[in-house]
C-alpha cells in the first residue's frame, strides 16, 4: 500500500531548506549575524542546523554556562521564519574538559592516547565523558526543549565509531563478549583459536585487534566491529534520553556519512527518528557524471531504505566545492539544483549546506558555503542556492511521498566487513561495493527504482532480489531466502555467496551453505584472475532469458556443478571451458539465479532487462531513457511526481509514454516530451498509475 508520511516537523511541513550554521564564529562580528538573517530569507531558506561544534562557546569553564548568545540566536532566527534543528555539540570536546581528564580522549589501537585536538577524539566509555554529555544535552533540552525555533534535535556529528581503545573500552568489549557467548570455549570455537595456538583461557586474555598484535582472527575482527556499533548505539541512547525526557515529540536525527563502513547503519537506524545523510560526490570528475550520478543514487536510496521507506533528510551538501577533496571542483552551472532535486527525487525533504558562511580560518575556511568571505549575495553560488529554495518552494505536495519499489539489492555492512577481511581469493582487489554498484546500475539504467537493504530486512515485498557477492550469511537467511523464491519471487545470486557464517567460519558440506537448495548448484573451486587475464561466458542456445552472443569475464570464476539448475551459459576459455557459468534454478513458484563469473558491461543491463520483462517490473517511464539520464518516481498514490535527471553532460530529449504529464516547475501544459539542458531536471506530474494495481 502506497503511503504518505507526516512532515518532519509540523510547525513547517514544507521541503527544508538550509545549512550548517555557526554564528558562535561570528560574536565578535555582532553586524554578521543581522546580514545573515537577510541573507537566509534571500536564499529562500527556513532551516538552520546549529550548535553543532559550540561546546566551549556553551559551557567555556567546567561548569559555567553561557546560554544567551544562543537564546538570542535562536529568537532572532524564529522571528524570521528559520527554525532549527539544534546539535548537541558532543562531536568535539572543549580543551579545558581534555586537559583535566584526559580519559575522556582515544587510545589508539597501537595503545598510545591521543592529544587534544579533532573532532570526535573521545571515547565513548569513558564515564566522565558521558557524564559531561548528559549535563549539557540536560541543559540544553531544559532550556530549548519547547522553543518555538526547534524542530529537531541534531545528535552530534558524524559518528565516526571511536574505536578507542583504552581500559574502558577494552573491559566493555569483554563484557560484550560474555553475554554474546556465554563461555570462552564458545568464544575460542566461535574465532576458531585453535589456528596458531591462539586458544584464550581466561577473559582477561581478550584484546581489540592491534597493529602490533592480534589481528589476523576475523571472528574477532567481526566482533569488535560489532561491539563498536553497539558502544556507539549506547552512547548515542545516552545522549538522547535527557532530550526526550523533556520533550518526547522532537524528531532525532544524526547525521550519516557515504557508504561507511565502521559503522553498521541498518542496525543504529533504529534507535534514530529521521534519517539524514552527509553526500559530497566527485562532480565533474569524470567526462560525464552518470557514473558519479548511480553511486549517489545508491547512498540516497540506502539512507531511504533504513527505515523502510520514510524520506530522510540530505543534512550536508556542497552548493559548490570542498576543500577536502583531491581536487576542490566547482560545480558547473545547473549542477546544484541537479544534484539537489536527485537527493529529493530518491526520497529527501530536505536540502541542506555545510556551511551557511565560510569560517575565516582553520581547516575549512575554503569549504563552499552560501555566504563566500566577500560577504553579499551577488554571487554565482549565492544565486545557484536561491534556486533552489525556489524551486523546493514548489514542491511542497512532494513532501512525505513514497518511492514504491519491487526491487532490492542486499549491501550487507556486515559481509562487507568479512568480504573486505577475508584473504583470497583476490587480494589485489575483490571489489564487493563496486560489484554491488554495476548490478544497481543495470536497474538505475533501466528506470527501475530500487531499495538497497541488508539480509535482515523482511523479503516479502519484493518481487526480485539482487545478493551479489553474499559471502557471509546469517542464521535463517537462506531459509528466507528459500522461502521468498517458493513463494514466488526471484532471486540472483553470484559466484563468492555462501561461503561462511555470521562469525566467519566457512560452512562444510559444500558451497554456497544454506543457499545451496536455492540456487541448486554446488560450487567447487574459485579462480581468481590477475589483471590481464579474461574468460567469456558463452549463451546457450536457446536459453530460457533469450540472451544470446556472449560476454567477457574477468576477476572472478567460480567453478560449479548443477544440482537441479538449468545451465543458461557456461565459460568459453581456460580448463573449465564449457563448464556453467549462468544458471536458473526453478523452486516453488520461483526462481533463482546464479552468476557464476564477474562480466562486463553490457551483460548486467541484458540481464536484467530480460529479468525485468520476465518479472514485469514497471519501469518509471514506459520510454527508452537517453543514455546518462535517470528517472525517478515519488508518489502519494493519487498523483505520481517524476523527477527526469540529465548527467550525461550534453542535451538530451526524453519521449514521455502516454500518460497526462504536466510540468510542475514550468506551469501545467500536458506535454509528451522533455527537453533536457546539460545538468537539466524536469519534475513531472501524472495520475498515479500505482491506483491502477
């Protein structure tokens, strides 16, 4: 069932607009904050994240505080129309606070503790640390719990894991340990201690991986991993539990970063209200951005997917350059609104900046803002972001819509963590993220909207679900997995999947363990490819997709035998010539696909598109979309809003199928085709078409 959801805040239900700001820089500077005010309302702006590294302009003595430049602050901006998701500012700690417990900062993994200075060089078990944090967020909720300026609560910033590793930290991890396994000789079986004559035999044995230690037993690898997730969840429960005690009924948010990996998101997800999501691609740094454009798309839909659909918020974005980037690139005309209404088009009601105003010194007073060092708004980048907010302007019945998808692909963080640890079979290069990225692409391409989930979520709702490189799979997964095919749905899986369980140790009896019935193959032996080695995989005639020729391999070749499957190609070199390559298994009223090698373009488009045809999946756009152009669809059920994206770095026009279009931007007028400039968007209205099913 399609569904709508609430506004992040109420008092505002429109698209957010805003940035980072940080007028504790500008006390001194009394005239900056009025000229920002103006500034903001010129920019179309109504949100602002602040507080976010104010601690020392807060509390600049233990124990002394220093509210009434923020009172002001707050007032000024809700006078104004702004509201604010205020931060709590544990991301840096003052020095003050360092230099009298000096606990509070991380030890190293090589056990060395770290001076002052960072951000996020704490430790999330230390008691003083939590101590003081409880103490501040008190405060500040008692004092802003129910100002009318606050929206949201901005947890932190960029929870990074910590990954410290002092006395505390260590205790905590052992702790961990003995309520996951009860008993060191689960633990020992569990890491499989017995290699190297690493068998513990007592609890205090037990260290965090260590560069110039243990680090070579991926069990443990995986659950320090783990343990670090969950430290990060307590600590982050800690923080929040004053803000809700005072007012339940703010949304809580912090903000995540792109694909990272130390942490697992799906699993803190849960202990968070909204999502929001810090994304600052390499625009331009290819000759087109369609590339850049697909591995956006799939950090947008992950941030969506987290908590099953509810749109999240792009927290941080770039109106034109970073400073940390390899190459700081401006943002060619029309890229800001593009890249903006992309995040919208897959799920966002927000836009927002890191900054409002560049810093005047320290490490990002060259990091774009809104406002540049002259100070006025007769700038490129100032009129890109008044854009912007004029075009969310129009878009306030997106707010709250659904991306309806039949179609997911499993990025599991934590077979991430083991593919990404394991030794063989391609220590040059196993390339799970960009295995996960070409079989996003094909569906991308194609007009398909997608979830990108983890092997937990519920599979019912999907009509297909894509597993590539599924190397680690927890208890129950392959019976859900077995069960979603009988019951009718598809499944594709590749060569690397099956191969161990949730503490990395490989399932006996044959590859690919619990998926083996599923797939009805029995994988043998992997070959890994150098560089410039290839294989091909040959169609077989008549085979059940239709695809015919064949394609080229290389990296990876898994050698298998058919155990029920139906053999649709096998390989074309080497001394596995003629053995499977690409099968299908048919079980209950279902399917699953195995491909056995990683090819290259253009098989997974074929591929899929044969799969889409055969699942009849409804692409967005009954339309063949011009290369480098995506399409994407939110819908309330009643109306669709097509959002048609150009990253092809030249002009493009789209034929529309015959549905009843209207632009949204450019007036109501029915038309059957788009004109699209380089970096151009066209946000479309039609009947929804989900009324219909």
């Amino acid at each position: 069932m399609v569904k709508k959801y609430q506004p992040i805040s109420s008092k505002i239900p429109k698209m957010l607009h805003g940035a980072d700001y940080n007028p504790e820089q500008w006390l001194d500077y009394p005239e900056v904050f009025e000229e920002d005010l103006r500034l903001m309302k010129l920019a179309n702006c109504n949100v602002m994240s602040v507080g976010i590294f104010s601690w020392v302009s807060l509390e600049p003595e233990e124990g002394k505080f220093t509210f009434d430049w923020m009172d002001h602050v707050l007032d000024k901006l809700v006078e104004s129309g702004i509201y604010v998701f205020l931060a709590t500012p544990s991301g840096a700690r003052p020095a003050w606070m360092s230099q009298k417990y000096p606990e509070v900062l991380i030890t190293r993994s090589n056990r060395v503790r770290n001076l002052h200075g960072e951000r996020h060089n704490h430790c999330y078990s230390s008691p003083v640390y939590r101590e003081k944090v409880r103490i501040m967020n008190t405060k500040l909720a008692e004092r802003y719990g129910n100002h009318p300026a606050v929206i949201g609560w901005h947890i932190s910033n960029e929870y990074n894991g910590g990954y410290c590793n002092c006395h505390y930290c260590q205790e905590n991890f052992r702790e961990w340990l003995k309520e996951r396994y009860g008993s060191l000789d689960r633990l020992n079986h569990a890491w499989w201690t017995k290699f190297w004559s690493h068998t513990l035999t007592d609890w205090s044995q037990v260290e965090s991986p260590a560069p110039h230690g243990e680090n070579s037993v991926h069990g443990m690898n995986l659950d320090w991993k783990r343990f670090i997730t969950d430290l990060t969840m307590d600590f982050i429960e800690n923080e929040v539990a004053p803000l809700r005690k005072v007012n339940p009924d703010i949304p809580v948010t912090t903000n995540y970063m792109e694909t990272f990996e130390p942490l697992n998101y799906y699993k803190m997800s849960s202990i968070l209200d909204v999502i929001s999501w810090d994304s600052y691609p390499l625009w331009h740094s290819e000759k087109d951005d369609s590339n850049i454009a697909v591995w956006t798309a799939l950090n947008h839909d992950m941030m969506r997917s987290f908590k099953g659909g509810k749109p999240f918020m792009l927290m941080e974005s770039t109106p034109s350059q970073t400073n940390w980037q390899d190459v700081s690139k401006l943002k060619k005309p029309g890229m800001h609104l593009l890249s903006s209404l992309q995040a919208v088009a897959h799920g966002s009601d927000t836009i927002q900046y890191f900054q409002w105003r560049k810093s005047r010194g320290s490490s990002e007073k060259f990091h774009g803002a809104v406002v540049d060092h002259v100070g006025t708004e007769h700038t490129r980048v100032f009129c890109d972001v008044a854009k912007v907010g004029e075009t969310l302007g129009e878009l306030t019945e997106v707010v709250g819509t659904s991306v309806e998808t039949e179609v997911a692909i499993i990025f599991d963080t934590e077979n991430r963590w083991a593919i990404n640890d394991s030794q063989g079979p391609r220590n040059m290069g196993v390339h799970y993220e960009q295995t996960v990225l070409r079989h996003y692409k094909a569906f991308w391409t194609l007009g398909i909207p997608m979830d990108v989930i983890d092997m937990d979520f519920d599979f019912s709702k999907y009509k297909v679900i894509v597993a590539p490189m599924l190397y680690m799979v927890r208890p129950g997964v392959g019976e859900r997995i077995e069960k979603f095919v009988e019951n009718g749905g598809t499944f594709v899986a590749t060569y690397w999947s099956g191969i161990v369980n949730e503490n990395d140790l490989t399932f006996l009896g044959g590859f690919p363990g619990p998926l083996r019935k599923t797939l009805g193959i029995w994988s043998e032996e992997i070959d890994g490819l150098y560089d410039w080695e290839k294989n091909s995989v040959v169609m077989s005639k008549d085979n059940a997709l239709g695809l015919k020729g064949s394609y080229e391999a290389h990296d990876l070749c898994d050698l298998i035998h058919t155990e029920g499957a139906e053999v649709l190609a096998t390989y074309g070199s080497d001394f596995y010539a003629g053995r499977p390559a690409i099968t299908v298994n048919k079980l209950g009223n279902g399917k699953a696909y195995y491909v056995a090698s990683r090819n290259k373009e253009p098989f997974y488009y074929d591929f899929f598109s044969k799969i889409v045809k055969e699942d009849n999946l409804r692409p967005v756009l009954d339309t063949n979309l011009p290369d480098g152009v995506s399409v994407q669809l939110r819908t309330d059920g009643t109306n669709d809003y097509v959002f048609l994206l150009n990253f092809s770095a030249k002009e493009q026009t789209v034929l529309l199928d015959d549905k009843q279009y209207t632009n949204i931007i450019k007036g109501n007028a029915e038309i059957n085709s788009v004109n699209l400039a380089i970096n151009g968007v066209a946000i479309l209205k039609r009947p929804s078409k989900l009324t219909h099913h």
